[in-house]
C-alpha cells in the first residue's frame, strides 16, 4: 500500500469518544511476561484487568478471546538457565508454570497461554518476517547505538545520556554496540500512524499516553533493528531471521508477533479485522513502559504485513508498594504469595476488586498500602455489598419465611421526609446503572463499570434506611406508612426491590468478584450462568436481558432466598498485613 505523505504537526484533538454499541468479537491481550520473573503485582494486574475485560463482554453476550502468556527468547533467559545447569527450555518451562499457577490462583479465564517458544509461535513469527523482507520492509544496514542488556533493547541517544550512559529502567551500564542488522522501515509509516491515531482508528488510552505518543512522533521515526548476528557459542534459542539463518529476530519483534500468531488460524482468525470483512475488536493492554512498542511499532508492522491494526492500545500507569517505587534493587515487589496471602485471609475476590477499582488504570501510579486495602475492603465488601446482601436476606428469612416477597406490581416508591426525601423509581436506575456499565466497559473504564454495580448495592442500603422496613415489620396492623399500601404490602414490595436491585447490582460486580457473586446466586436461586456450578459454561442471555428489572431473569415472588453466610468479615483496621508464606526460588 502506497505511503501517503507526512502530514504537517497539528494540534491533538481529543479522541472521539468510545463507542458504545459494540457488538461482534472481541479480542483483548495482556503483554507476554518476559519468563525469567517472577509473577508479581503488575503481571498480575494487568492480565486482571484482562481477565475482567474478558468477562464483561462475555456478560454483554460478545464472542471472546482473551490471550496472555509468556516471552522466552530473552538472552538472560539463556544465560540464567546455564547458571542454574538447566536448558533454557527447561528453565523457561519452569517459569512459564509458575506464571500459568499465579494466573489459576487470580481466577482469569484466559482462552490461550501462548509460550513464545512454541513452534506455532514459531513457525508464523517466521513467516511474518519472511513476508517483510519480500516486501522490502525488513532491509540490511549498520547500526550503531547504545544497548540495554538487562532490557533487551536499544535506548535512543537522548534517554543513554539521560541516564548517564545506565539503563533507564534497572540502572545496570549500556553497552554501545556496532552491527550490521535487519531493519525494519519505521520511518516510512510516520505519516499514516498519525492519521490513525488523530482519527482514533487506532485509539491510544488514556488520553495523557496519546498525547505522549503523538508528542514523539513529531520527533521523527527511525528504522528499527530487528536481529542480531548470531555468535560463535551463543545457544539455539530464540528465531533466526528466515532469509539468513545468521541472524538471530530481535526477541521484541518476534514478541510482537504472538499477538496475531495465536488466531492466525482459521477458527481464530474472527478475533482480527480484515480490511475487506469483519471487524472484531482489538485490544492490547499493557503499562506505560512498553507503550511505544503496541502504538507504534507493531500497528507499522501489521500495516506493513497487510494487516489491520489493532483497535485500542491501553496503558496503565504503575503499581508503587508502600509508596515506594517497586524495584529489583529495593526487594519490596509485590509477589505472587503475597496476593496469595491477601486473598486467604480477604478472600480473593477482594484481592481481584482492590487491584481493579483503586489500581493504576489511568495515567496515575497507584499505591499498594496495607491501610487503603482494609479501608477499601470494609467500605465497598463488608459494609457494602456484602452488608446489603445480609440485611435483605435476612430480612426476607425473617419476614417471608425465605421466599422472595411479591412487589404486586410497584415498581417506585418516595421514601424519607423533607430534605431526605427520594424517589426510587428502580427500573430506571437500574437501567442507569446498566448504561454506565456498558459505556465504561466499552471504553476500558473497569472501575467506572464497577462501580455502577456497587452504586446499586449501595442504593439499597440508602434504601433501606429510608424505609426502614425493620419498622414497618413491627407494625403490620398499624397505619399506612406509604399511602395506598397495606404495610405488609409496602414490606413485600421494599424487600422485592431490594432483593432485585442487588441481583442486578451482583451481575455488574461479577466481572471482578465471579467467587462470590456466584455465591450470592446459589443462595438465591438466580445464578444467570448455563450451568450454576460452572462458571464458564457462558450466561442464558445477554446482560441487557438479565438485567431486565422485572424481566424474564428478575426474581420471581416465591423464589427462595436462603440467607446464606457473610460474602465479607469486616476487618480490623489494627491487624498487622498478612505475610507471604515465603520467597520462592525463582528469577535471576
Ligand atoms: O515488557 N505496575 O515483559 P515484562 C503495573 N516481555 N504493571 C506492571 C508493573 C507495575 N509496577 N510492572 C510490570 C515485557 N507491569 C515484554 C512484553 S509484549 C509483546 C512483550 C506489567 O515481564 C505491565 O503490564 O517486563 C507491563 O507492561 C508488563 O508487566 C511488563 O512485563
């Protein structure tokens, strides 16, 4: 495809606003962990944050794909299996393992794990780069440039000398290396990035990371190495270049590579657009550190392979302990036993809920603090979903023997005197909240989702107090508290809004506490999955049908409502954090 001319800088417009009727396929990526680490917090979150994605679209009735997995190709991979006497394949299964048991215990549902040095990686990487070279994408030249081994990558002039000549992320020296490389053209797709970025064909979030991306581009693009000679003694690791099996693919173009690699098959190849067909949508999310490779290298690539590019590139900010920065230097990572420990005492719904709606998903570090956790933990769950849901359990148990009360028909009722005075007209708030589910969702805003579901619950609770039910139980034959209502029929048809508004509320907080949700269903009988007991055997309708307020999935009067036990403890602020059960051997 002819490259059309560089367009002069212009100012950066907004993006258009995410859309909110997405239908079709959706297709939603996590960075693949380089293997030699250990799982900690933001591996972890970020494939979370997928993990919540995947299920949000799921619950709105979309076709899914959600892939993570693991980056083996690295040099330190090689030589830190030779220290430890192992293959890089072993040593690199080993970690790969480890990744795989942290992401089981998180609970995500991923559809594939893809290892970089699987031959089905392998063998379509190779491909791709094959096909780049023909069309005069990939070319040889000299490079000469300052290189970052504990990285893997070539840091600019401008970043070696910012940093004194150390790397920018682990501090550790840069070598300056010669070499005669394969290129990759970068420099002749500036013009056309620009266009997709200022017409949000491609949809840079959050806004500040756009901005950042547009901001360098005006810099100019440069041709980017993709290989490496080969040395005498180095191990077979890695993918050699196609055309000349001296070089060995720079492992980051080769990463690039898995996001395709693994629905480039005819069963898969729904979850990426094609020019001329369907038009799936793509979204790769990631921290702000690899922001530059998603945005810019790899939609050039695609471009350049004839393919579409993908449709969001998401970057979060960073996940800071303590309010320290997390550094290898300092040891203070939050590991993946640490989230274990977090999750058996709070339970790992609360681990899942904390690190979405309080993490970094913005443009802004968020801080991991023992004190913020409890704080989260108590007003949200304890207090708040989980505390709605016993009262109104409780309160059917007590006053309707365990069986769900009939509304008779009211769907709105004016609660409270003067100033407090409200009107709850449920199906619109309901339908409220369910609009701002769908819209956030549609544009990555998770915690905004999700708080549209504690929204509700906390409407209950609001609810509660201002017709404070437990009164009118006591005074069934007295005189009307709501006008043109027996009080037992105002106590049947609060309890039926309540019991109905948190069923819906618990469908919106499913994406990030599935555990208990799916608790709260079986006490009352109104799990909305196929089969109850399994949490992907997919939902009987789509979430604008479940969420139907007196729809066919609402709660039927007569449904039982077993009380159940408490979704959360409150916790004591006092207690010391829960310790790690112990460091694991693993990482360099
Ligand atoms: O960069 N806060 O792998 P990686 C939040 N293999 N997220 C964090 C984080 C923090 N403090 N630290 C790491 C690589 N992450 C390459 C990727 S993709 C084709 C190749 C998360 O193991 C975040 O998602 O260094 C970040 O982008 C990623 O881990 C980097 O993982």
């Amino acid at each position: 495809m002819p490259d059309k001319p560089n367009t002069p800088e212009a100012p950066t417009a907004p993006p258009p606003p995410p859309s909110t009727s997405a239908t079709g396929p959706y297709y939603v990526t996590t960075p693949i962990y380089y293997v030699n680490d250990r799982p900690h917090i933001g591996h972890c979150y970020t494939t979370l944050l997928a993990d919540v994605a995947a299920r949000m679209h799921r619950l709105l009735g979309r076709d899914v794909f959600f892939l993570t997995g693991t980056d083996e190709h690295a040099e330190k991979v090689v030589k830190t299996a030779q220290e430890r006497g192992l293959s890089p394949m072993e040593w690199a299964t080993q970690n790969a393992d480890r990744f795989r048991a942290a992401f089981d215990f998180m609970g995500f549902t991923h559809d594939d794990f893809v290892r970089t040095s699987e031959a089905r990686h392998k063998e379509r990487a190779s491909a791709y780069i094959q096909r780049l070279v023909d069309s005069g994408d990939i070319e040889l030249g000299d490079y000469e440039g300052w290189y970052d081994p504990s990285q893997e990558e070539y840091v600019t002039e401008t970043v070696a000398k910012e940093h004194e000549y150390n790397s920018p992320v682990t501090g550790r020296p840069l070598e300056k290396r010669v070499e005669q490389n394969y290129f990759f053209r970068l420099d002749k797709y500036e013009g056309w990035l620009r266009e997709r970025f200022e017409s949000a064909d491609v949809r840079v979030l959050p806004e500040a990371r756009r901005n950042e991306v547009l901001g360098r581009l005006r810099d100019g693009l440069q041709k980017v190495p993709v290989s490496r000679r080969i040395k005498e003694g180095d191990a077979d690791w890695g993918i050699r270049m196609p055309n000349d099996p001296e070089h060995r693919v720079y492992v980051w173009i080769e990463a690039l590579c898995n996001y395709l690699t693994m629905v480039d098959e005819p069963a898969r190849r729904k979850y990426w657009p094609r020019p001329d067909g369907a038009q799936p949508e793509v979204v790769h999310l990631m921290a702000k550190d690899i922001l530059w490779f998603h945005a810019v290298i790899w939609p050039a690539m695609l471009h350049a392979l004839g393919e579409t590019p993908p449709s969001t590139v998401y970057a979060h900010a960073y996940w800071i302990a303590e309010g320290r920065k997390m550094s290898k230097s300092l040891g203070n990572f939050i590991e993946i036993d640490q989230l274990e420990a977090y999750g058996e005492r709070y339970s790992l719904d609360s681990v899942r809920w904390f690190l979405t709606t309080q993490g970094p998903l913005g443009a802004t570090d968020a801080d991991f603090a023992h004190a913020r956790f409890v704080e989260v933990y108590n007003a949200d769950l304890a207090n708040g979903i989980g505390n709605a849901a016993s009262r109104v359990g409780n309160m059917i148990a007590k006053y309707f023997d365990g069986e769900a009360p009939d509304a008779g028909g009211c769907t709105s009722l004016t609660a409270g005197e003067g100033e407090s005075a409200a009107t709850y007209d449920w199906a619109s708030r309901t339908q409220a909240a369910l609009d701002v589910f769908t819209r956030e969702a549609a544009g990555v805003g998770l915690a905004g989702a999700l708080n549209a579901g504690l929204g509700l619950s906390n409407d209950v609770d609001a609810y509660i107090g201002l017709t404070r039910p437990f009164s009118i139980a006591k005074d069934l034959d007295g005189d009307p508290v709501i006008e043109g209502m027996s009080n037992r029929e105002a106590l049947a048809a609060i309890l039926a809004h309540c019991a109905e508004a948190l069923r819906i509320a618990s469908l919106l907080l499913w994406p990030a506490m599935p555990e208990k949700m799916g608790e709260l269903w079986r006490n009352w009988n109104c799990s909305p999955l196929n089969d109850p007991e399994d949490p992907r055997s997919g939902f009987k309708a789509p979430l604008s049908e479940l969420a139907q307020w007196g729809g066919a999935h609402s709660i039927q009067p007569g449904q039982r409502i077993a009380k159940g036990e408490a979704l959360f403890m409150r916790a004591d602020v006092k207690e010391d954090p829960p310790q790690a059960a112990g460091a694991q051997d693993a990482g360099a």
